[in-house]
C-alpha cells in the first residue's frame, strides 16, 4: 500500500493456510509486523490518478483482478467491514468522481458494499452496487471473470442503478441481468425477485421464478414455470 506520491506505507501479507497480517518499513531496511502510526490508505492509490471511474472491491485478489483486464480499481485494508470515510476522502482525492462496488456473494459482502456505498454517497460521489450473477456463495470478482468477459461486466455496470439510500431512491429497482434474466427488488419489503431463462410461447412469457426476502434466496432452487407478474 503506497500513498498518494508512491511512498511506502505498509504491506498487507497473505499466508498459507489463508490469513492476513500487515507490517511497516522499520526504517532501517527491513520490516515491523505492526501498522501502528501509520496513516491506513486505499490499496493503489497513486494509480488512482486520471481516473473519473472505479470499482470498489472487497480485496486485494479482486482489485489486481480487475486491472489486469484494464479496469481501475481499489480496495481497502483488512477485508469487510473495515472502510472508513477517510478512504473515500482518498479517492476522491485521487480525482474519483464514480465508483462501482462490487460486492462478495454473502452477508458480509453485502454489508460491506452497502458501507461503502453510504460513505461515498455523502460524498458526493456516483454510486451503483453491482451484484455478480452466477458466482457461487462466497464468491466475487475473480469468479466472475472466470467465466465472464470484461465486456459482459462492463455491461453490467452500465445496468446497474444509481444507488442512493432507502429514504431517497425508488421502491422498486428493476435491473437487466443479461442471458434473460431480470431482478426486481423492493426495499420497503426487502424482497427480491428474479426471472431466469424468460421465454415467450404464445401470449405467455413464461421462465424460473426465484423469490428472496432480506437478501437471502432458499438454499435449493426451486424452478417454477409461472405467468411473468404483471407488475414486472
């Protein structure tokens, strides 16, 4: 992690089984397993600069993800749960104007985007939550990209809506998921619905319906051919 001008400020070191510790230049030419004093920054800072748009990842895996295929992006320290308005500070320092926050597929994941998304919306910055569709539980960017192009999340960007908070944004919240699917989404009742595989026969349209409340969708799918709701 380097400040704004590129300066050193502390290393974020992943061991194996998976953990994390983090450690500061010692002065001296080597290292000290401790952060303590040193002013926490988001992850490419410098890299920041010249770029009106980024994502928002939720670790460093998917930040090089995503600039490996051209895409600016950044992190945090310390996983999710961990942004502070002192990074969106940064980036906004950094000339950021838009942020796309990508979320892991899971409770924490979703908190934390939400956290972010908070943070930079006082800001004054633009805000869309982009979900990933078909990553597995737990999974993220890098899944993604596994089985998507860069232009396939490009779109999906594009797609997703400007976030603002409960009070402030729309009820309903309808998005275009691509490969016929659909998601509507109601924050007064928190429920979620989404039209897989739609299809028309006849004068019907017909598809797998998924029904979640809280953000939760049941464990098994439960496919059901069902007339499209008209609300939809």
């Amino acid at each position: 992690y380097r400040g704004l001008y590129g300066e050193v400020r502390y290393q974020v070191v992943r061991f194996v089984p998976k953990t994390f510790r983090q450690r500061k230049p010692d002065g001296k030419g080597d290292w000290e397993w401790s952060v303590k004093g040193v002013e926490l920054c988001v992850y490419k800072w410098p890299e920041l600069k010249g770029h009106p748009a980024i994502l928002v990842c939720e670790g460093e895996k998917d930040t090089e993800a995503a600039w490996k295929i051209g895409l600016p992006a950044t992190c945090n320290p310390m996983g999710a749960g961990k942004w502070r308005d002192e990074y969106t500070a940064q980036a906004r320092q950094a000339g950021t104007q838009r942020v796309a926050i990508l979320p892991h597929n899971d409770a924490p994941g979703r908190e934390h985007a939400e956290a972010v998304a908070r943070s930079c919306h006082v800001a004054k910055l633009g805000v869309r939550v982009v979900n990933l569709p078909g990553v597995p539980e737990h999974g993220d960017l890098s899944d993604y990209l596994g089985t998507h192009t860069k232009e396939e999340l490009v779109a999906l960007m594009r797609n997703a809506p400007a976030w603002a908070p409960e009070a402030e944004g729309p009820d309903r919240v309808f998005e275009v998921l691509g490969d016929s699917r659909y998601r509507m989404r109601t924050r007064s009742t928190h429920v979620c619905i989404e039209i897989h595989h739609l299809r028309r026969e006849s004068h019907n349209a017909w598809g797998e319906l998924r029904v979640a409340v809280n953000g939760f969708f049941p464990s098994a799918k439960l496919p059901v051919l069902s007339r499209i709701l008209p609300n939809l």
